[in-house]
C-alpha cells in the first residue's frame, strides 16, 4: 500500500485522521479517555475532605474487577455502550452490585475478542454479531445477553465521476468490500434482492484501506458502515448512492455477549449493564443533541454533524433498546444461515444455545 498512501498524503493534509478498524464489521475508534493529572495550582485539601477520599478510593479498590472488552483502540464502546460509558453509567450500575469496570481495547476488532473470550482473559464483550456467531459455531462458550444497537446501518459510496446511482450500476465496476465481515451480509442482501450478477463485479477485499483505495480511485464504490461513509462524504471522498435505512432487516447488531460461566457466577454483573443501556436509550431519546454529543465524545475527530445525519431517522433511539426482542433474534438466526451458506462457519449455531433473556427479563421486574 506505500504507492496508494503516498499517492494520498497531499489528499488528506489538514484533514482529521479517521482510524477504522473492520476486521470483524467495520468500527470507527474514538478518544474518550479522560486522564487525570495532578496540579501544582490543585486546592489544598483539608484533614476532612482527604479523609473522605481515602475512605471513597478503600470503597473503590473492594470493588470486584470485571473485564469488558471492545473492539476499538481505546477502550472506548460502540453506539449506546459508548453513551452509558461517557455519561458513567457503567460504572454507577456495576458500583451498585460491587463492581468496577476495567476496559480492554481490541484493536484487532473481533477475532482478537473472541481470542480472548476462549483464553478467558475478558468475562464481557460489545461487539458485532457476525464475530459473536463465529465463536459460537467453533465451541465458544458465550451467551448474548443484551443489544447496543439493532439496526447498524450500511450502503453504498460511489467515488466521483464513478456512474453508479443504484445498486445494479454496480455490475461492472470495482467495488471495495471486506469480505466475512457484516458488511459482506448487506451486499449478500444487495446481490439477492436486486438480481445482481456477482461475476460483472469486481470485489477488493480490503479493510482499514478503504478510505485511501476509494479516494484515488483505484476503485468504483465501497460497501461499509453508514456512519464511516457519511464521515467520507464530509472530506469529499465520494458520495452514498444507497443505504439500509428502510430495510433493517439488511442491518448489523452491536451485542452484548458473556462467557457462560461468568455470567452464571456473576449474574448481576449482566443486569447492570443492562441497567446501563436502558439509561442510554433513555438519555438518547429525551435529548437527542445531548445523545450526538455524547457520542462524538469530548475532543472527538469526528463533527456531531455525522452522528446526527447516522442517526437521525429515528429519534427515539429505538435502535438502542438492549432487548432481544423477536425480531432481534429473528436477524441472528438469518445471520447465522448466510454464514453457513457462505461457509463462513462450519456448523450451524444452535440459538437457542446463543440467546439468554433471562437477565432483561429479570432487570424488567425488577422496575415493576
């Protein structure tokens, strides 16, 4: 790739650097890390007041560590997670049931989340489906416990001067898709629905490379996540001719999964973080301009602008609800038979096996 990134460095001068990563179904890394540092103008603090830091840090440090991963570079949570982590409502549920949060980046996305899943290095993960499933089929012993998002939207760039204005203009052209990742459901979708003939297509199988293989035009159009491509329009990179927005059934989910037997140990630890997303979506949908803000995050590369043209078909945020509601469950089993059908996964994922509503179920009494 050093041609196409020298080709590309005079493109992107004073622009901001978007880093993606795809591995698993294309996430864009964000800072909302807030670091701490001691000041020599800090106020004084009187015997009082230390006291009662030390007795809240002795509080803090008797909370049970739980491990929860996402697959980002900085810790940082995707879509509702990312709302109930910046507004710290992870870490007032979990504080409530004895708990603390300890976030671990995964910039290699999901198969180094599922790594990590079977090494028993992290007790909880929020990440896409399709890595969720794949773990499953080869003996993963995980559970699906809660959404961050039920409709993760796709479509598709064409590149300037690029004569595609629907899907069936791809045909002929050099498209760009990451394939075995949810982007490759979407076109699986595209290629069913619109009759599509798959050998006029030329796919490039490419990732974090999408950005710089579009804008020198080495390729036609790019298959990717909507959020990623409306961040692309903003720099001029190309322009979305075609999205998921009115067949959601075509979407992604963002799931929250555990391993079994942590989540059997620790049960409360699931029903806090649902506690969590219901105060995200909750957040979301009274405050809508709060909600963009929130996820573009303090100091964030990313204009509040693109998150509200992401998100803005549906300002109740239903997208956000954690329940695994039928038609949730409905898109994982079809999820699960396109990745069989596209020997994506060897065998097919009981799931039933997969599934456990028991812990909404319960949060959902509770407030009764």
């Amino acid at each position: 790739m050093k041609n196409v990134n020298d080709k590309i460095k005079g493109y992107q001068r004073g622009k901001s650097k978007l880093v993606i990563s795809v591995v698993l179904l294309i996430t864009v890394a964000f800072g909302l890390v807030a670091c701490g540092n001691k000041n020599e103008n800090q106020t004084v603090q009187t015997s009082d007041d230390s006291d009662s830091s030390a007795n809240e840090e002795t509080k803090i440090s008797e909370l049970k560590v739980v491990k929860l991963a996402s697959p980002t570079q900085d810790g940082n949570f995707l879509e509702s997670a990312k709302i109930a982590q910046a507004k710290g409502y992870i870490e007032e549920e979990l504080a409530v049931v004895g708990y603390k949060p300890e976030y671990v980046a995964f910039a290699q996305a999901g198969p180094a989340i599922n790594e990590a899943f079977v090494s028993d290095e992290i007790d909880i993960a929020i990440y896409g489906d399709l890595p969720i499933v794949t773990l499953k089929s080869n003996g993963g012993k995980i559970k699906v416990f809660a959404a961050a998002n039920t409709e993760y939207q796709f479509g598709i760039m064409a590149a300037p001067g690029a004569d595609i204005k629907e899907p069936k203009d791809l045909e002929g052209k050099k498209v760009i898709l990451g394939k075995g990742t949810v982007a490759h459901y979407y076109y699986y979708q595209l290629v069913k629905n619109y009759g599509l003939d798959e050998s006029k297509i030329q796919i490039i199988n490419a990732n974090a490379d999408s950005q710089s293989i579009l804008a020198t035009g080495e390729a036609d159009a790019l298959i990717y996540t909507i959020f990623a491509e409306k961040y692309f329009e903003t720099l001029g990179i190309g322009t979305i001719v075609n999205t998921s927005y009115d067949t959601p059934q075509w979407t992604s989910q963002i799931l929250v999964a555990g391993r079994d037997e942590y989540l059997e140990k620790n049960p409360d630890v699931a029903k806090a973080i649902i506690r969590a997303l219901i105060k995200a979506q909750d957040y979301a949908s009274s405050d809508e301009k709060a909600a963009y803000k929130a996820l573009a995050g303090e100091g964030g590369q990313i204009p509040e602008s693109v998150y509200e043209d992401t998100y803005n078909y549906d300002t109740t945020f239903s997208y956000f609800n954690p329940e695994l509601t039928k038609e949730s469950q409905d898109k994982i089993a079809n999820l699960i038979e396109f990745a069989y059908e596209n020997k994506l996964i060897q065998e097919k994922v009981d799931i039933s096996d997969l599934i456990d509503t028991s812990y909404y179920e319960e949060v959902i009494a509770e407030k009764k």
